[in-house]
C-alpha cells in the first residue's frame, strides 16, 4: 500500500512539474514573462539622464522629458520601472523621470496623470502624450515621443 502512494505522488509530482515548466516555457516564448527585461537591469549602472525622484523638483519647462508616475505598491510599475532604465541608456537626450504619484499628487492631477504606471512625454512644458501604460506597451510609446 505504500508503494503505491509513493509512485502516485511521485507520477503527481512529474506531471505538475512537466505542466509548470510547459506554462513558463509558453509564457517567455510569447513574451508574457519578460525575464529578459528584469534580469538585464539588475546589474547594470543607472544611466546619467535617468532620476528616480521623490518628488519631482525637474524644471519641466524646458528640453524633452518622459514622467513615469508610479506608486510603492504598484508591481507592473516595478517591472517597468527596469524596462524605464534601459530606455534611458537608448535615448540620453531625453530626461526619464521615475516618481510616486502619491507624493507627486498635485502635479500628477495637474498634468494629467491618474494611474498607475502613467508615463507622460513632456517638451518644453507642455504635456504631448499621457498614457496609462503596460510592458508591452511602454516601447512603442518612448520610441514613438523620442523621435520628436
């Protein structure tokens, strides 16, 4: 009677770890878990024209800038926040700003920005895009406004 309970768990045991490593395989070949965005910025430098800033003290009124609103308690903005980085090494003529929209309040609701992550693109003071954003989508958004 053991026997048999001990091949039961261990045929179980098999086949979830055959059904997980299927999902995780499925999920970074289709781009759904980006293991390549988290894991290619944990070592690497903070690039010159990249702020993470408390509270936002930039003078937004001249030059390009892109605000990413975020929040502590946000996990997308955490995963973007990376991804936010590695943007800034590609366009170092662009400021990239990473702030928390709770002590950013005022000026999120005054630009426009009412979730979380929100990335804003900013030229000379004056606000050319404002979207509510995910992974997928942050890309073509940066290489969109960058080229302006």
């Amino acid at each position: 009677m053991v026997k048999k309970k001990k091949k039961f768990a261990l045929k179980t045991a098999a086949a979830v770890t055959i059904v997980v490593l299927f999902f995780l395989g499925i999920s970074i070949a289709t781009g759904l878990l980006r293991i390549d965005i988290v894991a290619s910025t944990i070592s690497s430098e903070v690039p010159a024209n990249y702020h993470k800033e408390e509270k936002i003290e930039t003078n937004l009124m001249e030059g390009k800038h892109f605000v990413l609103f975020t929040s502590s308690w946000c996990g997308p903005c955490q995963t973007l926040s990376n991804f936010y980085k590695l943007s800034a090494k590609k366009y170092s003529n662009i400021d990239f700003i990473e702030a928390d929209i709770e002590v950013n309040r005022a000026l999120a609701n005054e630009l426009g920005a009412t979730l979380t992550p929100s990335v804003l693109f900013i030229q000379d003071g004056r606000v050319i895009s404002n979207t509510e954003v995910g992974i997928d989508d942050i890309e073509k958004s940066i290489d969109k406004y960058a080229s302006l």
